[in-house]
C-alpha cells in the first residue's frame, strides 16, 4: 500500500497533524509538501495553525463570508415572488418598472438579480434566449397618424362550432390599437366597415400598411382590379402599402400585438358563446393595452400618450362607398342637422344649445355588475370588481361620459352614445341631466385650461405631442395638468404637488387632448410638523443615480450605524446673530474639503430627472 492510499483514508485533520510533526521533527517544509502533495504555502498555513489553536485549529473550515452586504433584502425577494405569481407573464423588465412604480421596501433590484430571483424559485425556466437575427431591418415612423399596420387574426371559437376573426389595427409610432373589431366571417365588407369605423374615430392616417390578403387587395387574384379597401384608400388620399409575400415581419407591431392578445386574452378562454361577448372581452383588453399596459418597445411609456391626432377641424372630411354609409354609425364629427319640422316635438337639456337632440345630456343610474364592466347601450365602462353592486350615476351626452359614485366623479371617457341612446335611456329610468361636474365645453383662446395624464415610468407626460418632464417621483400617478398663462401646475385631488413654468406656446395649447376648462386653482399642500426642513438642493449631473448594476457601488457602513446615503441631514447650529440656511450634516464625523462636497446626497425633495 503506497503512501498516497494511506493518506487518502487518512482525515483531513490527521493528514494536517501528520505533516506539522514531520515538520516539527525536523524535517524541512519542502520534503514535506512533496510527500503529501501539497504547496509549501499550504504546510507553512497548517503549521501556523497548530501553533495558535493546537490540534482543533487543523479541522476544515468553511470558505463562506461572514456578511453579505450586498444581498438582496428579503422583502424584496418576497415581492418579486407574490409579482410574478399573481401575474406569470410578467418577466423581469416589467417587474422592474413595477417595483419601481409601486414602491419597492428597498432598493430596486437589477434586471439580472430579478432573474436570479426568479430561477432560484423556480418561477422561470432557464432557457437560453435566442439570437436576434441581424438581418432584420427595424423602423419605425416618426410621428402618430403617419402609418397604420392592419392584419386579421383568428382564434375565436365560437359555441355553435364557427370560429370569429379579429380584424386588427395598430398605429405604427405609438403601438396605439386603432382596430379591434370582431366579425364572424373575414369578408371584404367587414374589413372595410372596421376600419372606417377607425377613420371616423381617430381620423385619416396617412399611409396604411397591409398583407397581400384578398380583403386588402386583388394583387394576386384572378381578375385584378380594385377592391373595396383600394377604393376608401384612393378617395380619401391614403397611401395603400403591400408587403412582400410570405414576409410577417413587414407588419411586425401588429403580429406582436395578435402575440398578446392570444396569451393574455384568447388562450385563457376555450370557446365563447357569442361573437359579442368576445367584442366586450376585446374592448377592456384593447383600453388596458392602450392607456394602463407599459410598453417595452416605447421604453415602458403608454400608447396613449404618444398617440395624438389632429383636431377635428383641421381634418379633411372622409368619404365613405354608399354601401358602406347605410351600415356605418354616427360620423366623428356630426354633420349639421335641419332644424325640427312643425308640429314634431323637440327634447330640450339643461346645457343644450339649440332645439335639437345635439346638445341633449342624461342621468342614469346603474348598479356595478360582479365582473366590474358596465355596459350601457353597447359602450362598455371599467369599474373593478372591487366596486361591484354599488350605484354608479352616469352623466353622459354625445360627447362625454362622467361616471360617479356618492357624488363623487370617478373618471370622465369619451362618449359613443348617439341621441337615439340617450333618448332610450331617458325613456327607461334616467332623467334631464343638470351641469356636468367639471366643465366641458369648447376652451377660449388664452384661458386656463386642465387635462388629466398618467406619468410615465420616466416621469414624462404627453402634451401637444411632445414628452414634458414633471419628476420622477411622480411615475405611475395619474395626474391633472392646469395650465394658466406661463404657469403649469401639476396636481392629485385637488393638492397642488409641483408648479413648473409653463413648456407649451399658445398654438401647442389648443392642440391638447381632452383638454377642458380649468377650475379653481388647486390648493398648496399642507405641511405638518413645527420643526425645519432641510432646504432643497439644486440638481446637479453628480446627482444623476448610476445605471450600471456593477459601478459605484455604495461605501459599506456598518450595519448599526446610520448610512449617509439614506438620511437627510441635520441643520448645524452657528452663533452667527442672523438666521443662515440650514447646511447638512452626516451621521459620522463630518468631512471637509471635497469629499464633503462628493458626500452630500442628492434632494429627495424636489427636482425632476431625465434618464
């Protein structure tokens, strides 16, 4: 039996002890190290041992740090896990953006730690992510309304064994979904209705990008010519593009948006029972999509708020084939209509502004079914679960919709009721409506004016077209924007929360949307407390927060003591006989010269940053 065999059955405190007795023989460290295969570093270091901590101190250690400073909190993984498992597609970048967005008990987590987190849990399964081909060619238009990406998508399975197609439409700058509209047979007919339906609501795009499909053009069919869709097209100055055959990724935002509405919509439901039912499903999907759902694409902005379109009076007027007219509702901008005839009964509203049923407005009232959409007269109103059973007042004309509870005015939405609806509905149960709850009518030329925006991940909202910043503390609150003269002040239930001076020329203003008159000017919000408060500081660059997860890493500090980075400092008394501004001191001892000026943490306070 060798030696090596002997040692290997040997432990590894009797292998250690062995050598520091060879050693302490006097035999010399490198026959040592030679006979048991080992450096001489490796003797010199079980010699040392032995000499400090006798015979126990030979036993192996454990090579694991005794602090982890730079561990992700508990609370943290906690939320990552109860995210991902109340929604199992949100992946990590959308995971991010909601920690951020909700609050996260620490501090948010990279992209790769959030992966990490959801491996080590078993959320995610560790598949290799596959290569972008670099041969695709990316594009995308530089403005709203400049080109439209149309498509038809099936997967509706219908109770009687048809199966419904969706004919889709997705402006191409935004992502905005102009087109969702379900049909049970995808003819020329049906396309066409859906999309001057779009025409109607949002206007007339310049280009329009389709497929070779037999509803869109008769490119490849027998007798050639011009289809319907050529026809509205040619008449109305829109540029009909066509891809290449068999090339999807040509009209890759629409087929990314058919992507989404099979997994989060379609593949959850096996059949449903009519084609409406899936319309009502596809609209709540299709306003979430649009104004609540964050895209990656857009640098996790809203649709909504890139997607501006022109006033209805700079438009060109549409025209429509007279098949198409008889079938068609009402347009987006009403055409005059004749004043009543005699002896025929007019209906008079309260703000109404002539004899007929233009300026006529209703109260109803309604109860929230269980699955909070409530439908009146086919326009469909999100409420949330959480509120069903409860009254809701509807204040509604052909304009505007506001939707109340106990008087108090939840949202305001644009209204698709007709006047025949609102006549119905004041000949059911619903009465003459008194004054809206906020001002609605047409904004004077220089006059205050109010619009509520959601602000972006970014702390960016959408004015005019344009991205303005309001601060990214803000990001994720919907918020209502006053603009008064060179003033913007931005706003929350009537508490004023930021003034900033006014980005916007008198020309830029009119082009708002949704804008209405402005009310009262909010008030200052109240501040509790006796003592001072430390004093804003100006931004600066160095204040700018580091985007790489592996640069400046913050200074460690002991975990008992107060960090720097995360306390605002103290005002330092001075003898001086005139009150001076509050300077900032630092749990520690305070450092002067530069490193007192590298120290000083940026403002909490105040101060909007751009990434």
């Amino acid at each position: 039996m060798t030696l090596r065999r002997v040692l290997v059955e040997l432990s590894v405190t009797e292998q250690r002890y062995r050598a520091v007795l060879e050693v302490e023989a006097g035999l010399s460290v490198t026959e040592v190290a030679e006979r048991f295969g080992v450096s001489r570093q490796a003797v010199h270091r079980w010699w040392g041992w032995y000499r400090d901590h006798g015979l126990d101190g030979l036993a192996d250690r454990s090579h694991r740090p005794h602090a982890h400073p730079a561990q992700t909190p508990g609370e943290v993984v906690a939320l990552i896990c109860e995210l991902r498992r109340d929604h199992p597609r949100w992946g990590q970048r959308r995971l991010h953006y909601e920690l951020g967005r909700r609050g996260c008990p620490g501090p948010v987590p990279s992209l790769s730690t959030i992966y990490r987190v959801l491996v080590r849990h078993g959320l995610i399964d560790p598949t290799p992510r596959r290569r972008r081909r670099e041969d695709y060619r990316r594009w995308e238009r530089g403005r709203p309304m400049e080109l439209w990406q149309m498509d038809i998508v099936g997967g509706i399975r219908l109770a009687d064994g048809g199966e419904a197609k969706v004919v889709t439409g997705v402006d191409d700058h935004s992502r905005f979904c102009v087109i969702a509209q379900v049909v049970r047979r995808a003819t020329g007919r049906a396309v066409c209705l859906a999309f001057a339906d779009a025409l109607q609501r949002f206007g007339i795009p310049e280009e329009v990008l389709t497929d070779n499909g037999k509803q869109f053009t008769a490119r490849f069919g027998r007798g050639g010519g011009e289809v319907m869709f050529d026809r509205i097209c040619r008449e109305n100055g829109i540029t009909h593009r066509l891809t290449k055959p068999r090339s999807p990724t040509t009209t890759g935002k629409v087929e990314r948006f058919h992507q989404t509405l099979q997994r989060e919509l379609l593949d959850d439901v096996e059949v449903w029972a009519t084609p409406e039912e899936a319309q009502a499903a596809i609209d709540v999907f299709r306003h979430e999509y649009n104004i609540e759902r964050p895209h990656q694409s857009l640098g996790m902005a809203f649709p909504a708020d890139r997607f501006i379109t022109e006033p209805s009076e700079e438009q060109l007027p549409l025209r429509l084939p007279l098949t198409l007219t008889s079938t068609i509702p009402a347009p987006r901008r009403p055409l005059p209509a004749p004043g009543p005839s005699a002896g025929q009964p007019t209906i008079t509203a309260a703000p109404a502004t002539s004899g007929d049923d233009v300026g006529l407005a209703v109260e109803v009232t309604r109860l929230v079914p269980a699955s909070g959409n409530l439908t009146v007269c086919g326009q469909q109103f999100w409420l949330s679960p959480t509120r069903a059973g409860l009254p809701v007042t509807l204040w509604a004309d052909t304009t505007v919709v506001h939707l109340l509870i106990d008087g108090v005015r939840l949202k305001t939405v644009p209204s698709r009721l007709t006047p025949d609806h609102l006549r119905q509905l004041l000949a059911d149960d619903g009465q003459l409506a008194g004054p809206p709850p906020i001002a609605t009518g047409p904004v004077q030329a220089g006059a205050p004016i109010e619009v509520e925006r959601l602000v972006n991940a970014t702390g960016l909202i959408g004015l005019a077209g344009r991205q303005h910043p309001v601060g990214y503390h803000l990001a994720g609150q919907r918020v209502t924007v006053r603009l008064d003269c060179g003033l913007m002040q931005i706003s929350a239930a009537g508490v004023l929360l930021r003034s900033l001076p006014n980005p916007l020329a008198l020309a830029e203003i009119s082009k708002i949307r949704d804008a209405r008159p402005a009310g009262p000017p909010p008030t200052p919000a109240v501040r509790s407390g006796a003592g001072r408060t430390p004093r804003q500081l100006p931004w600066s660059p160095r204040h700018r927060r580091p985007t790489h997860p592996h640069r400046h890493r913050p200074r460690r500090s002991h975990p008992h003591r107060r960090s720097r980075r995360h306390h605002l400092p103290r005002p330092r008394r001075r003898p001086a006989p005139r009150r001076s501004p509050p300077h900032h001191h630092q749990a520690h001892r305070p450092v002067q010269g530069p490193q007192a000026r590298a120290a000083t943490p940026p403002s909490t306070t105040g101060g909007s940053m751009r990434p």
